[in-house]
C-alpha cells in the first residue's frame, strides 16, 4: 500500500515542484528498482541540481544489476570443465532494461557536467569580443552590428579584451533541450548562431560523437563569419603523415562504466524498452582526409562563400587560414580573388545595406568590357556616379584602349563606345546626372559627353526609349541640359523633313510587334546617328512638346510613356481613346468637384490639340476642339456630374460649348453605358439611377423621353423579378439586348401569377418600352394579359380583356386596312415581300386577337356560354378563311350545349312557352316582311342551332305550303339571331373565301321561284338535308316562300344562293333594315353562299 501511495505522489507531482529532498523521500521508499530507474530516465527537468539527483538516484538503483550482469558474463565467459559451450546469457527480470537505462543516464551524466561548464564560464555569447546580453536600446545601439563584415577587421588591430565569465547571459538551450537533442543537432545549432565557444567545449568533450560530423558542423557555419573564430574546427594537415590530424579524445570520464563495454552490449540489445539514445549510429567511423581532399574541401569552401554571399573578403580569409594550416594549391585561388576584391571593393557601398554583387569569381573570368563597366558603377547613385565614371571606368577603358593599341589592333572609340552602352541602358535619373556632367555650359576638358551632337542623340534615344510613367521631372532636366545652336535656320526644309522623317520611322519602330519587344534606347540610337544639327533641334523642338504633353497626362492620372506620343502621332482613334480615358479618369477622383479643376482639365485638353506658341501637333492633334469639348463633357457626364455638366452646357452669358443636338446625342450615349453596365434593374439607385439622372442634363426631347420611359419599364421588369435563368435576376442590358421586347412582358406574366389583373400597368410598361401608339402591340399585349387570366381561369376577366382587344383589333384593322379585303387571306399571309411593316404587325396583332378569342371560347371550363358564343364570334370575324370551319365547329358545339340548356328550360316550362313561341310565329307572318327586322332582333338572344333546326324538319312530301312558310320564317329568325352577334362589317365570302356557285340545275331551279318570294337554295348531297325538304315546283314563284335544299353539305353552306329574283327586288326593303349597299352589290356571288350573306346580315339593302 506505501508503494502505491508513493508512486501515486510521483506521477502527480510536477516538474517544477520536485525537490532534492521530495525525490529521497518519493523514490527511496519504492523498492522496485527497475520502476525507480525509469522514473529517473522519465523525467527531465531544467533545474541542474534535480537533474543531477534524479541521474544519481537513477545510476544507484542499477548498481545490483551491473554487478549482476557482470558476473554473470564473466561465469559464461569461462569454458566449462566438460568442454561444452557455454550458454549465452539473459535476464528476464528487467536487467537488460536496467543496464539500458544506466547507460542513457550516463551519457546524460556526461551532458549535465558538459551544460554545467558552458554555464559556468558564460560560453553563450555569439563570437563577438562583447558578451551577448538582453536585448536592450542600451546594450544592443546597433542591430546591424552583427550583420557588418568589416566589424572584425576593424577591431583586429586592437587588443582583445579578456572574457570575463557571466551568468547573467540568458542560456541559448534549456537543460532538458540540451539533454534529450542528439548532440549533432546541438552542434549544428551552436554552429549556426556563432557560439564557438559553446561549440568547442562541445567537441572536446564529446569528440568521440562529433569527429564524423565535422564538416557538417563546417558547412553550418555562416559564410559571413571571418574563419579566426574558429580556426578550432578548421582542418589540418599532419606533415608527419601528410593527411588530417583529428582532435585529440576529452572525456569526462576516463574510467569507462561497464555498460558501456563491448560485453555488455549483448544484454543492452535484448532490453524491451526503446531508447533513441542507444540506437546505433549509421555515420561511418572517422577517417582523416588524405592532402589533396583538403585541398578540394578549402577551394569548393571558398568558392562556396565568393559565389553564394559575395563575400570576397571572408574568401580571401579562407585562403589564408587554409595556407597557415598547411593546406596546398591555394595560391593561384588567392591571386584571382585578390583581383576580384578590386572590383568589390574600390566601389562605394552604403554602410548599412550591402547590395550582393551578381557576380562571382567565375564569371568574372569571363567578364567583357561592358559587363565590368556596369559591375563598377551597379552602385553609383546620380551623386557618385560622375566621380565613379572619371575614377573606376575611364581608367579601366582607357587600359583596354592602350591593350589595343599594344596589341596591333588599335580603336580609338572604345571609350566612347562603351561610355554611351552604360548611358543608354542606365535608369534616367543616372542618366540625368550624367547629362548634368555634360552641359554644353561646361568646359569641354570637365564634360563626360564632350560632343554635344552626340548629347542630343543619346538625350533622344534615353527619353524616346524609357517605359517610364512617373520620372516627368528627371526627363525635364535632361531637356535642359541639351545644347542649342545658334547658328542654325530652323526653317530649312530639308533639315525638317530629314527630322519629321525619322520621327515617323521611330514611330513604326518603337510600336512592338509579335516578332520584337519595345525599342530599346541602344537601338534607337541607330536612328538618331545619322540627323545632323539642324534636324536635331527640330527633333528637340517635338520632344519638347511632348514632354509637356506627357506632364499634363501625368497631372491628370493618365499617364503615358514618350514613345506613344511618337505611335499615336498619326492615329485618331488612338488619340480619342486617350482623351476619353483622360476626361473619364479624372472624374473619379474625388478632388474633382470643384468646376475650375473641371475648367482646368477642359483647358488643358484644348492644348493638347495644339500647344502654345508652337507649330508642332500635340497629343490630340488628329482632333479638333469640338471634339475634345465633347469628348471631356461625355466624361464628366460618365463620372456622375450631372448638375456640373448642365450648368456647363447651358451658360447664361457665354455661347453653349455644345449644339442641342449634340448634347442630346452625348446624354443617351452616356445613359445607355451606365444602363448596360447596370447589375440591377431598379432605377433608385446604383447605375440606372445615373442613366435616369443624366438624361436630365439635355432638353426634353422624343428621343430624350423615350429613353427615360424605356429605363422606367426596366425597372419595373425587375421588381417583377423576371430571371434571365433560375436564380439568375434578368440584367438590364439583357433586356436592352431582346429584339423582340414584347416578350418581357411574356416574362412578367409568366413570372407573376397575379399581373393580369393589373392590364393598365402592364400596358403602361408595353408604352415604355417602345410601343407608344403602337395598336398592334398594344393588341398582343391584351392577347398576353387574356391568356395569363385564361391560366388562372379567372374567365371572366379574360373575356373582359378579350373584347377591350377585339375593340382595339377593330380600330386597328379599320386604319390599316379600310378596304373590304380579308386582312389574314391566304394570299396577304403567304406573301410578306411587298408589305409594309406596320402591315405585317397588324396583321400579326388581328391573327394573335382571333387565336385568343377561339382559345377563350372554347375553354370546355368556361361555362358562361353567351359569352363564348360572342367570343367566337369574334374570332369567326377576324380569322383567315382557310381557319373559318376550325371555328365554326366549336361555335357549332357550343352552341349545342347552348340548345340542350335551352331545351331543358323549356321542357321544364311546359305548353305554355309552345303556345309563346307559336304566337311569335305568327305576329312574324302577320307582320309582313317590313316587321322581319324586329323579329331577328327578339330571336337573337336565344341562338337556337340552324343546323339542328333543319335537322329535326319533317319530309318534304308531308309539308304543307303554310307549313314551309312557317318553317321559312324561323328559319330566318334563327338566322338573324346569329347575324345578329357577328355585326360584321365584311361579308363571310369575303373573310372566308368561299367563292363559286351551285351548280347549273340548282340555278335554274331557284330562278323559277315566283318574284314575290324569298327563294334559298340549300344543296345537300345524297343523304344530306335534301332527303328531308324537297325543291319546290316552279308554280309557286309568285306567291309563297319556296326553299329548295341542295349540295353541300357543311353548315357554312347551309343557306344557298339567292334567286333570280331576289336578286332583282334587292332593294324593295323587304330584306333585314340593316342590309346595305355592300350586299347588294355583291349579290351574285355571296348571296349564293349563305354564311356571307349572315356575317353582312347588318348591311343595308340599296337598290
């Protein structure tokens, strides 16, 4: 129970709470010792004093088994006296572990004393002679200190302090970092912070460990790090043997312990337990380097430190380190890189950065003349770089000059040559230094550029071949250092064109090509060599004209590069695309509300037209004022200065920059751009409030209005919330985009359930978006609306819609078609070429307003059939003739459900509704023929079926002539009743296209009937209504009613053609009151067909 008790106390005690004592009194009292042991191994703290109880607690509960082990190898060891072979040897009970875990606490035994030393003489500081403390402003005044290379060469010459031991440096390592790391990694580490000290008392201690790693732990140091830091490590050479010499072996132990001995490593590799430590290590055993591998190991070294860092100092320190240590072949490397440093080190360099020279010993061997020139100066700046060019280059050309000239191969332009490679590939604001050093004010002995022809060329070729967008100052000041020669007639033409030339030869050249990049200033140069004086200053003359132009782009955010002002000298479109991306651009700035900046970027562009004083073109010199005036109003106008720009453009005092029309024209341009780059419809906000407002900067106009309308109806497309595609909000320049836009307003319906019920705003958005008076779309419209409430079967305000289009549809084919001629014939529809447009929508318009009325009424859901019937009514007066019997077979239908209704009422009603009806009969037959009007109109309501009338007529041959007269009579009333709700005012013939006759017999039949009657014909095939009413005898011509009944048999044929004599007496008004004139001149061919006589029924009989 106490051993559970303490071992419950040691687990939960922590690290930072154990004791010396605590451990005694925890572990002492737990008497298995292999438990103990590993406790000891488990914990690692960073107090040096537990650490090194809990390492000789742990070392004194392995004693037992090391004298265990060790006897018991040494009993096998002896042969047996009966000779056998002794057995191996093994522990089962934790033995093997114990002498596993002595030996890792040995080795940490070794490191605690080896951690102790460093702490105690204070080896944490770097390699400096000043001890590393805490970072502070007053220990630590210069961070780049470290960083220096020539720190240590300055304090070579004075005398080292001596290293005064400290504690008070905070440890780089913790102790249990120190303890548990491999001892590899520590060296690496100590390596690469420069802690050499540290370093050194770590190899001499632990060499036997750390001689394999040595050039590892070499190659971690840092280049920058002089070599006399750790001469230490550096290899030598022995003479005696002519190869390594390896350190000499330090323990800290000159007894070695048991476990670490040959024999007990049997029993350590049986242990179970897995102790990184005491895995084998898989580096080779040390070897000394033979003379000529440490020879190859300096020179890769130093080649390594010259080319990666740069630093060519530290190089040479490694070669004269390695020579004090015997290593041979180092003097030849030594002489290259003293040249090398020449070039290093005779140039200036900032004191706190140094820039890393590209080059390295390599490629300096294989330097050319102009790679050195511009590894000399690589760090002039424009205030060293004239004294670099007099001190570091023109002496090192005017050598190679002289090695020419030596050599028999004289040429005196090297200098020259090479001077002006560097000038024309230097930055501008070196260059411009430069050109400061070559004035023509100057003394021509002092000039760097002695010849002032060759100033201008180069000054050129610098400023024409530059990317540069932002250096408008330095370019000026190159300008000013160009000569001016007094002695020269600006006006010779020849020079001027010579100039204007090469200007336009530089222009093709400097435009990039798939084959070539831009123009380099060193290939410009080609082009300038040739210009004398004169044609210079007049290339000056442009340059300077240009560069004004390039800061006046430059005020205004848009800058450009010398070399477009050269491409675009001759291309408008170019130059119109600049300034409206100048005027565009500097009003979305949001320094650009006050109208004299305007004003002034108004100026400044009309100088770009043509600049002061000068006959040389500006940037925009392909354009006139009016254009840049338009051009700068459509940019204020896109930045959303609306109130600006309309008081710009309607002054009260000076003339208007701008015609009416102009500004009309630059509002809807402008508006359309903000509308079609719209992402929302609604016109309260964001971009299509910018289309909206800016259309009010011009004067209300059709043009102007119907944009405004247009932006209206978008955004109420939107709130609809019509989608392009599902979930995708339809865009306005998606709606700008439809050609046929009456098809948004199929959209909105199909969108919106509800929309039908609100036709006037929906005719609203039909009216703004381009139909303004448009009848045939206001037509389609309403067929749109009828069908969205024929969807939702709310019938009634269909049909409502359905007559408000048939009343627009009739005033739409009386102006576009006020003759009698069907509008849908066969031969109008299949021939569009000769027709006008608005014809052609008319009769798109009519066609969609009868499909919609038929489509309405024959709904088998819509029960009021009244309605239907007037419905196809309609649709039977304005459909093609070729659609007349798809609707009259509905009509025929309906009408059937119509009578069954009407019979069923009646039945209900009895004899009484009999006797009403056959009194009727006979007011008509009393009447006379002058009451036959009145009795058409009181039977029109009811609609009773002619077909299915005559259908139920009894035989001819058992009528009586009162009785045919009878039937004659409500016959004729029916008829009316559906003439009556046709009202046509073109014949049925004529809408449907039934021509022809009845054939010969059946004419000469009815001409027999007496003058005094009112003959039909009615042709009936075999079978057909013929076998029900015979033909009347001529003998009745004079005095009744006679009917004779033929061919065909449809019910558009029902009713024949009229007599002879009818045809005669047409006019005695003994016909329907409302016949005219129509009929009767179209008696002889439409009478005949008795449904053209029905839809003209309304016409008035003349004589």
């Amino acid at each position: 129970m106490t051993d559970f008790v303490q071992v419950t106390r040691w687990t939960d005690t922590h690290d930072d709470e154990l004791t010396l004592d605590l451990i005694s009194e925890l572990l002492d009292a737990i008497p298995d010792d292999l438990w103990v042991t590993a406790a000891c191994v488990d914990r690692v703290v960073d107090e040096l004093p537990i650490q090194r109880k809990l390492i000789q607690t742990g070392l004194s509960r392995t004693e037992n088994a090391v004298k265990t082990a060790k006897e018991a190898v040494e009993l096998a060891s002896n042969p047996k006296e009966d000779g056998s072979t002794p057995a191996e040897v093994d522990f089962d009970d934790g033995t093997n572990d114990l002498l596993a875990l002595r030996k890792v606490l040995l080795q940490r035994s070794d490191r605690v004393e080896t951690y102790a030393t460093m702490a105690r003489q204070g080896q944490w500081r770097f390699h400096s002679a000043e001890p590393e403390s805490p970072i502070s402003k007053e220990t630590s005044p210069d961070p780049y200190a470290e960083l220096d290379p020539w720190a240590e060469l300055e304090n070579e010459a004075q005398p080292q302090q001596p290293i005064t031991p400290t504690s008070n440096v905070q440890p780089p390592l913790s102790l249990s970092s120190f303890i548990l790391d491999p001892l590899i990694q520590t060296a690496l580490f100590f390596a690469t912070t420069q802690r050499f000290e540290s370093l050194k008392t770590l190899i001499e201690q632990h060499s036997k460990e750390l001689t394999p790693h040595r050039f590892r732990i070499l190659h971690a140091i840092p280049d920058h790090v002089d070599p006399s830091h750790f001469i230490f490590l550096l290899p030598k050479l022995d003479f005696a043997t002519n190869k390594e010499a390896l350190s000499v072996h330090a323990p800290w132990r000159t007894i070695q312990d048991w476990v670490e001995t040959e024999a007990a490593a049997p029993l350590i590799a049986k242990s179970t337990l897995e102790l990184p430590q005491l895995k084998p290590s898989d580096v080779p055993p040390t070897e000394p380097l033979s003379a000529e591998a440490l020879s190859s190991w300096y020179k890769d070294r130093i080649r390594r430190i010259e080319s990666q860092s740069g630093l060519v100092d530290m190089a040479l320190s490694f070669v004269q380190h390695g020579a004090s240590q015997g290593i041979p072949e180092l003097d030849k490397l030594g002489e290259e890189l003293s040249l090398f440093s020449r070039l290093v080190y005779d140039v200036e360099r900032d004191d706190m950065i140094d820039e890393v020279d590209q080059w390295n010993l390599d490629t300096w061997r294989g330097l050319d003349t102009s790679a050195v020139v511009q590894s000399y100066l690589v760090s002039s700046t424009p205030d060293t770089i004239a004294v670099d060019i007099r001190k570091l280059v023109l002496p090192y050309l005017y050598v190679l000059e002289a090695r020419a000239e030596r050599s028999g191969t004289p040429d005196p332009s090297i200098p020259t040559r090479h001077l002006y490679e560097y000038i024309l590939s230097a930055p501008l604001h070196i260059a411009a230094a430069i050109f400061a050093e070559s004035k023509p004010t100057l003394p021509q002995s002092s000039r760097i550029i002695k010849d002032e022809e060759d100033l201008a060329r180069i000054a050129l070729a610098c400023l024409y071949g530059s990317d540069s967008l932002d250096e408008w100052s330095t370019m000026s000041q190159i300008f000013e250092c160009m000569p001016e020669w007094a002695n020269i007639d600006r006006e010779a033409d020849n020079d001027s064109e010579a100039a204007d030339t090469t200007l336009l030869s530089l222009a093709s050249y400097v435009t990039p090509s798939t084959n070539r990049g831009p123009a380099t200033p060193l290939e410009l140069f080609v082009f300038f060599k040739p210009l004398p004086a004169s044609s210079l200053s007049r290339a000056l003359d442009v340059l300077d004209v240009h560069l004004e132009s390039g800061e006046i782009f430059n005020k205004w955010g848009v800058p450009a590069p010398l070399r477009w002002f050269l491409q675009t000298a001759n291309d408008e479109k170019e130059q119109r695309a600049w300034a409206t991306r100048m005027a565009r651009r500097s009003g979305v700035t949001e320094e650009m509300e006050d109208e004299e900046e305007w004003l002034d970027l108004l100026h400044d562009m009309k100088r770009l037209v043509k600049a002061e004083d000068s006959a040389v073109k500006g940037a925009f010199g392909r354009l006139d004022k009016p254009t840049v005036v338009q051009i700068f109003f459509g940019g204020m106008l896109s930045s959303g200065r609306f109130q600006l720009a309309k008081k710009l453009l309607n002054p009260r005092t000076s003339t208007r920059p701008l015609s009416v029309k102009a500004v009309e024209e630059l509002c809807l341009a402008t508006s359309r751009e903000f509308y079609d780059n719209a992402q929302s419809g609604n016109f309260n906000f964001g971009e299509m409030k910018l289309a909206y407002d800016c259309l009010s900067v011009a004067h209300p106009s059709p043009a102007i209005n119907a944009e405004k309308e247009f932006i209206e109806a978008t955004s109420k497309i939107c709130s609809y919330g019509v989608q392009s595609r599902p979930g995708v909000p339809l865009l306005p320049i998606e709606i700008r985009l439809v050609k046929d836009r009456l098809t948004l307003i199929a959209k909105v319906i199909s969108s919106n359930p509800d929309v039908y019920k609100h036709s006037e705003v929906v005719l609203d958005i039909v009216h703004k978006l381009g139909f303004r008076g448009d009848v045939a779309a206001e037509v389609k419209a309403l067929a749109m609306l009828a069908d969205g409430a024929t969807q939702a079967e709310d019938f009634e305000r269909a049909a409502e819609t359905c007559e408000r289009m048939v009343g627009v549809a009739k005033k739409l084919k009386q102006t576009v078609f006020p003759s009698s001629s069907s509008v849908l014939s066969p031969s109008v529809v299949g021939d569009e070429e000769g027709l006008d447009q608005s014809v052609i929508n008319a009769r798109d318009a009519i066609e969609v307003c009868w499909h919609t009325c038929f489509q309405l009424g024959r709904q088998p859901e819509y029960k009021d059939t009244k309605k239907k019937l007037k419905l196809l009514g309609y649709a039977l007066e304005l459909c093609p003739s070729e659609n007349a019997m798809d609707v009259l077979n509905v009509w025929r239908r309906v009408e059937g459900d119509l009578m069954s209704s009407v019979r069923a009422a009646r039945n209900s009603r009895g004899p009484a509704r009999q006797r009403t009806r056959k009194g009727v009969l006979n007011n008509v037959k009393s009447g006379g023929r002058r009451d036959y009007g009145a009795a058409l109109q009181s039977a029109a309501g009811r609609l009773p079926s002619l077909s299915s009338h005559l259908l139920s007529m009894p035989p001819a041959h058992s009528m009586t002539s009162d009785a045919a007269a009878a039937m004659a009579s409500r016959t004729l009333n029916r008829v009316a009743g559906v003439a009556a709700n046709f009202k046509s005012p073109f014949g049925l013939r004529d809408k449907l296209g039934l021509g022809g006759g009845i054939s010969g017999d059946d004419a000469s039949d009815t001409s027999s009937q007496g003058a005094t009657g009112d003959g039909f014909g009615f042709g009936s095939p075999a079978g057909g209504f013929s076998s029900f009413i015979g033909r009347p005898s001529s003998s009745q011509g004079g005095a009744g009613d006679g009917f004779s009944f033929g061919s065909p048999g449809t019910f558009s044929s029902f009713i024949g053609r009229p007599s002879s004599a009818n045809r005669t007496r047409a006019g005695d008004g003994r016909g329907s009151p409302t016949m005219g004139s129509e009929v009767s001149s179209q008696a002889k061919t439409a009478f005949a067909r008795g449904v053209g006589w029905l839809i003209g029924a309304d016409d008035d009989v003349s004589g």
